[in-house]
C-alpha cells in the first residue's frame, strides 16, 4: 500500500460565510430547520465578493504560518483562524475609516470598489443566515464595542454599528477595575465558554478609546458519526526535523465521502447534520522522504478548484486524529504586511468617522480553539481590536486517507463555500 493511500494531512479549517440574495430588509421567512440542506442563492456580485473574502481568508493563513516560520517555539505547531472574525471586527471598525485608511482595508479584506457598504451587507447576512440552516449545526456570531467615557462615539458609526452589526456600545470607565473582566466574559459567553480570556494586564489598557470585538461560535456533529470502539492511539509524523515518533488518537470511519486529488492533495469532505456545513480536508501527498513536512498552504485558485469540482463519492477509509487546539495570534504586524499599515500608524491613520478624537489601531489580536472527535466539532474565535487616541503614546474504488501528518482543514458551508476557521494540525 503507497504512503499516499495511507497517510492524511490536516490543517484548515475554515466555515462558511453565508451570503445570501436579499434585500437589507428582507427577513429569513423559511422554515427555522430545513430538512435539506440550505440553498443559498448568490447573485453574481454576492458570489464575486465570497470569492474575494476568501482571497483574504488564504493570504492571512499564508502570512501567519510565514510569520511564525522564524520562531522555533511557533513554527512546528498546529493552529487555527478565522478570517471571518476579523473581517466582522475589522469591517465594523471600517465603517469609522475613511480616506487612504479605508481603501487599505477595503482591498486586504477583498471587497476592493464594493466598499464599507459591500462589508456591511455582507456580515449582515451572515449574521441573520447562519444560525437558521441546520437544526444540529450551532452558529452564533456576534460583536460589541466598550467605549471609554472619556470619549464620544459617532453618531452614525453607532447607528451601523446597530444596523448591520447587532452591537450596541458600551460606554464604561476603563479605570474602574473591572472592564477588563467584562470583556473577558463576554468572550466566554458568546464562544459557549471556550475562549474564557481575550485580554489580560498586560494587553488591556485602560486609556484606550475604546475594544472592538467580534466572537464566531460553531458547533456541529458529524452527519456520520466515529465509532468511539475504533480509536486508537497510533503513530503520526508529527512537523519537524526530528525522526521521534509520536503517538495521538486516531478515528476510524468507513464511508461513502466525496473524494479527490487536487493539486497534490488528498481532498474528502466530511459533511455536518444535513450537509449544509461541511469540513474540507487537505492531506499533502508525500513520499517517506517528506512525511513530516509541514503542508503547503493551498492558494485561492487551488480553493477555488477544489468547491468547483465535481465531485464522486467513494467509499473510503478514513483515519483522522482528535484534534485540541488553541491560538493566540497578534494581529498588528500581519495586517500591516497584508496592505493595510495605515491603520496603525498614529501619524497616517484616518478614523475620523470613528469618534470625536483622532485615534488608530493600537492592538489587534485573535484567539481562536477547536475542539474535533468522533461526535463532531467545536470551533471559536474572538477577534479584539484597541484604538488608541493619537495624542497617547503606548484510486481503486475504495480509497485510503490515513491522516498521520501534517495537515489543513477548512470548515465551510456548501452551497457559497465561504471561509469561516483555517486550521494547521502538526501532532503538536
């Protein structure tokens, strides 16, 4: 049996944006738990910006594995993001740009000409379209912003904030104590208590303007589910220059999946409830030489290819470990090198739609955690932006996929095939 018939990679996960055609006011009259899977009409425009998005959602899984590849602590481990939390922090915060600012953000994100009213639209839908598609499938997204009372919000950034963002702000005194603890359990209440801490001392500042943040919660079980009687810890060829072996649990399936080889990846999804989430799994095919390599990143064009297939359902043999993983990304230096180092910048940055002070981005940082066995899987993130006052300075039929190294994951949901979470899964 060949090492490609035998061996999986995993690492990006990512589920779905959901983009649908109506108009702002329209709202969802279908039935709260379809028995199908969700159909989601996309007009060309709606489909051309999920196309966009995920651009971005591959440029920034791209420029955080090449940021950690320096750092030896970092390089070799598993990680997961959601480029959907930042863009609902980020295109919330947008609407308070104009200017070079603006235009920067507008391009990284992917909605280029479409602009902070092509954001908008956009998470809107999300936001009221997610949670209603499956009945065993969890979706919660939502977003809040603490004010410091020694400033004034917008008036009109605060009627968006309100419209497209179901965030009503909270004006607080940030020297109080307890704002910090605030936060925090919001973080926990709207990620089901699976990222209890966002900030700490040493990253909260109680002279910040104010906190942005989004929270993405996701919780699906497998349309088939892993006998728990079939896992067993076996071995797998962990990232790294090291020939030590490891040992992690490892779930067994036999199945009727869709299944192919795209661009040198082993690729099978494994569908959620009805099948209207879905995970995407992208094993690198790799000889013995090369088993503990860390996995390419795929490009958009190799996503792209990959929802466009069309697929064949195999009957195949699957091998998956559990995977437990939590990230703590800093966002700063990322989003600058991606196209938007405006933002950041104290003396260029122009949020004068924002609040009646001049401020920029001063901290920007994501964590995110995924919880997958055989029942199904969990996954959140919070995204937390700071803005800082300018003025303050601080084959066969049957086919094989054996998942012992290195891989990508993505979580999506089908019919638009939008990023949500982008995952790494190295054994560590």
């Amino acid at each position: 049996m060949k090492l490609r018939n035998r061996r999986v990679a995993i690492a990006l996960t990512m589920m779905a944006a959901i983009v649908t055609g109506c108009n702002l006011d329209d709202k969802f009259d279908g039935p709260e738990t379809p028995v199908d899977p969700g159909a989601l009409e996309l007009n060309p425009a709606e489909m051309e910006l999920v196309d966009h998005s995920n651009d971005f959602a591959f440029n920034l899984f791209k420029q955080i594995i090449d940021s950690r590849s320096a750092d030896e602590s970092k390089k070799n481990k598993s990680l997961i993001v959601s480029p959907i939390s930042i863009t609902y922090a980020l295109g919330m915060l947008n609407n308070g740009a104009t200017g070079e600012t603006q235009k920067q953000i507008n391009k990284v994100l992917g909605f280029g000409d479409a602009g902070a009213d092509g954001i908008n639209n956009f998470c809107r839908k999300m936001l009221n379209r997610a949670p209603q598609l499956d009945s065993l499938t969890k979706v919660m997204i939502a977003n809040n912003i603490y004010m410091n009372k020694r400033y004034v919000l917008n008036s009109e950034f605060t009627k968006i904030a309100n419209t497209y963002y179901n965030a009503y702000p909270e004006t607080r005194d940030f020297h109080d104590g307890k704002t910090l603890d605030v936060i925090n359990k919001w973080a926990s209440d709207h990620t089901e208590e699976m990222i209890k801490k966002i900030l700490d001392d040493s990253s909260f500042d109680p002279d910040a303007v104010s906190y942005l943040l989004n929270a993405i919660y996701f919780k699906g079980e497998w349309t088939t589910k892993f006998d728990k009687d079939r896992t067993m810890d076996e071995t797998f060829y962990h990232a790294g220059d090291t020939k030590e072996l490891i040992n992690r649990p490892m779930m067994h399936l036999g199945e009727e999946l869709e299944y192919d080889e795209i661009d040198g990846y082993q690729v099978v999804r494994l569908p959620y409830g009805n099948k209207t989430f879905q995970m995407t799994i992208l094993l690198p095919i790799v000889g013995e030489n090369n088993v503990n390599a860390l996995p390419a990143v795929p490009s958009a064009k190799t996503w792209s290819k990959i929802c466009r297939n069309k697929w064949h359902s195999y009957t195949v043999q699957l091998a998956l470990p559990r995977i437990d993983t939590s990230t703590d990304i800093e966002l700063r230096e990322i989003m600058a090198a991606l196209g938007m180092p405006d933002a950041f910048n104290p003396d260029k940055a122009d949020f004068s739609n924002f609040c009646d002070k001049e401020t920029y981005i001063g901290m920007m940082k994501q964590v995110a955690a995924i919880n997958l066995d055989e029942e199904g899987t969990e996954a959140s993130a919070v995204t937390v932006i700071g803005m800082i006052n300018t003025a303050y300075t601080p084959a066969p039929d049957i086919k094989h996929f054996y998942a012992n190294h290195p891989f990508i994951y993505i979580i999506s949901e089908k019919s638009s095939n939008a990023i949500f979470f982008i995952g790494q899964y190295t054994g560590y």
